[in-house]
C-alpha cells in the first residue's frame, strides 16, 4: 500500500479563503477517491490552537498549533492580505523553514510565495504568484526568476502557483505527480473543476 502522506495547511489571520479550501479539496477528495489507499491525511495548522479570521471574516478553527504539529510531507503555504505583517513574524517564517527543511512537498498559493521568499526558499528557482503581484515578488526574492502568465510553476520540492484558483490546479498538480493523472482527472470530475495540465508550466531549470 503506498504511504500515507500528511498535508499541512497553514493558517493565519486574513488568509484568502480559497487559497486554503481549494487545495484542501483536492487532496481530500483524492483521498476519498482511493479509499483503501487514504494517500493524504490532511490538516490545519496556525501558530496558535485558537480561531483565525479570513480575509472574508471566516472563522475558521486550526487542528493543530505549531508546537504540537505532526511532521508534514507537504506543507501548503496560502497568501491573502495577511502576509503583509506575517512576513515579519519571525516565529511564523522560521516555522516555514523547519517545516520546509523535511517535507517532500512545498506548494504556495497566490502571495504565499512572499512567505517563501522571506524564508529564503526561492532563491534560484522559477517561481510565480498572483497576477497583481509579479513585480513585487521580484523586488521580495531578488535571486529567483519570477514569472507571470503560468498558473503554477514546479521546481521539484518547490512549486509555486498563480493567484487564488491556481492553486487547485497545483494541487491536481501534485496528485497527478503522486498518485498518477488518472487520479488527478477523477479528482478535477468530482470538483467539477475544468482542469486543463499545462506541462509548459512545470521546470526544473532556472
């Protein structure tokens, strides 16, 4: 039976909805599509066990505050207006950082890539993030080779996606990379999510 793998979602105030939910389906359907396999156990986790707020004034309650975290083998990083004052979080960046450290998997979401790149995670890859957000990005990681147009971009460990919905596509992304594109497609019928694979978004080459 292949492993089961966790899937972390990190959560904090003023996280966009669907950065965190849309991936979050994937996976679990994925899951639920190959029962007997269960391939991803899939959880939130924010610094603290108490309810944060989204962007959209959702509460929404972590599973697990960062100290008693399970090890993760993919970590799920989101954006939404609330990375502007936890890119100065140092806890939260090194958390990121640790996390980043074992895991098999990195994927952001929209301006989560900032996150990444406050973690020193980018520095040499092709990356991307949400559309209104390139030229920034650039001036966030200086070394990394930013790229506008593309839904998603994988770097191996690394994948970053374009804004919002991008990241169901590099959820599916992952799934197909995982589990097989037979799997990924079932997952995207379930969604009712028109998923187109784009390969010409996939590098591993800087």
């Amino acid at each position: 039976m292949p492993q089961q793998r966790t899937v972390g979602i990190l959560l904090f105030d003023a996280v966009d909805v669907l950065d965190i939910s849309g991936p979050l389906e994937v996976f679990v359907i994925a899951s639920r599509l190959l029962k007997d396999q269960k391939p991803f156990r899939v959880f939130t986790v924010a610094e603290h066990a108490v309810p944060i707020l989204t962007r959209g004034q959702l509460s929404v309650n972590p599973r697990y505050s960062f100290q008693d975290c399970p090890a993760l083998d993919i970590l799920v990083v989101p954006g939404g207006s609330g990375i502007r004052r936890e890119m100065d979080n140092i806890v939260l960046i090194n958390w990121i950082r640790e996390k980043a450290r074992h895991a098999e998997l990195v994927l952001s979401v929209s301006t989560g890539a900032f996150l990444l790149a406050q973690a020193g995670l980018l520095d040499g890859l092709k990356v991307t993030t949400h559309q209104g957000a390139i030229n920034k990005l650039k001036q966030a990681a200086p070394h990394a080779v930013v790229q506008a147009g593309v839904r998603f971009v994988d770097n191996g460990q690394i994948i970053t996606s374009a804004g919002i919905t991008a990241g169901i596509d590099a959820a599916l992304h992952v799934v197909a990379r995982l589990l097989g594109h037979e799997t990924a497609q079932q997952t995207a019928k379930c969604l009712e999510y028109a998923w187109r694979p784009i390969s010409t978004s996939v590098s591993s080459d800087v």
